[in-house]
C-alpha cells in the first residue's frame, strides 16, 4: 500500500499542465484563490480512480485515448493562450481571473496523464494489495485528495515567488513562459496520445 502511495505522489507532484497552470496563477493570485480549480483536480482523480478501479480498463481503452488526449490537447492549448494574452498590470489586480473548479475537473479529467497514473494503480496495485469493494472509493476518495494537494503546493510555491518579484514586465514575462510551457506540453500530448496511436 505504501507502493501506490508512493508512485502517486511521484507522478502527481511532478510538473505537468495542471501543475504549471497553478504555479502561473499562484504567481498572480493569493493560493486562497486557487481552492476550487484544486477540489476540481481532485474530483476528477477521484471520478478516474472511481470508474477504472471498478470497471478496470474495459470502459476505457485504448481507441479511446486518442479521443480524450485530442480534447484535452485542445483545452490546455486554449488555457495556454489566455495566460500568454492576459494583459498584466500590477501584482495585485491581473487580469488572467483565477482558474475555477470546471476548469481544474476539465483539465485533469482530459489529461492523459491522470489516466496513465491511475491505470497503474487500479489495475495492478490495487488487487495486489487487496484493494476491492468498498476500499475502492475509500481509496480513490484519499488518492482524489492527494492529487488536490498537487496544483495547491505549486500555487503556494508560486505565491512565494511573487514575494520577491516586482513589476508588470516580470509577469508579462512569466505568463509568456508558462503559456509556451503550457503549449509544449499540449504538442507532446498530441504526439504522444493522438498522432502515435492512429
């Protein structure tokens, strides 16, 4: 059990385009702000942990992933393009507006990345440790909470940063950074989970 905890956070608390996303809006907003996209993030892990944990992967397939890696190619573009045009004022009143929990549910619930991460464990680690029944939503309940924690630390990390940050040009300047962060990881998306597996 400690196996799946472990491998979760590891992939959950690394950089990805929810996690990027967050430390850009952390950077420009209190991380009070950033609550409900978190409980976003981590309903749709527990929606993912939920449904693959008693389905296996029979409801999702793999003809399926190339649908759900396009649309979500698609939704971290468009989050992307808003941080790049954003116009940047002050430290305090910004106008890329925090991100909400339909976007953390969306964003997470369309990346592959959640999928690729909880495949692992509601297939393998789970009925090796003997995980079934009710213990699947006791599970998938705790592991949804796990992943709320992810986006939150980068917003705090990124709220820290700001400290000793000042001027408009800086966040101008970061906001174009993480958007095309945010693009290459859409591009590496698409290749990976859309064009290699048609």
């Amino acid at each position: 059990m400690l196996g799946i905890l472990i491998y979760c956070i590891g992939i959950m608390y690394t950089p990805g385009p929810v996690n990027i996303l967050s430390l850009n809006i952390g950077i420009q907003h209190p991380p009070a702000k950033h609550i409900s996209f978190c409980l976003g993030v981590a309903c749709a892990l527990f929606f993912w942990f939920l449904l693959i944990g008693y389905t296996g992967s029979t409801v999702i397939n793999g003809k399926a992933m190339p649908i759900i890696a396009a649309a979500g190619t698609c939704f971290i573009c468009y989050l992307a393009f808003k941080i790049i045009a954003a116009e940047v004022k002050t430290t305090d009143e910004n106008s890329l507006s925090p991100v909400g929990f339909k976007e953390g549910f969306l964003m997470q619930l369309l990346n592959p990345k959640s999928f690729l991460a909880v495949l692992p464990v509601t297939t393998v680690q789970f009925p090796a440790a003997g995980i079934d029944g009710a213990a699947i939503a006791l599970w998938s309940s705790g592991l949804g909470l796990l992943g709320f924690g992810a986006p939150f630390v980068y917003a705090v990390f990124g709220s820290t940063v700001t400290r000793h940050i000042s001027g408009s040009s800086y966040f101008k300047y970061f906001n174009l950074v993480m958007g095309v962060m945010l693009l290459a990881v859409a591009v590496d998306m698409a290749y990976e989970h859309v064009y290699l597996a048609l």
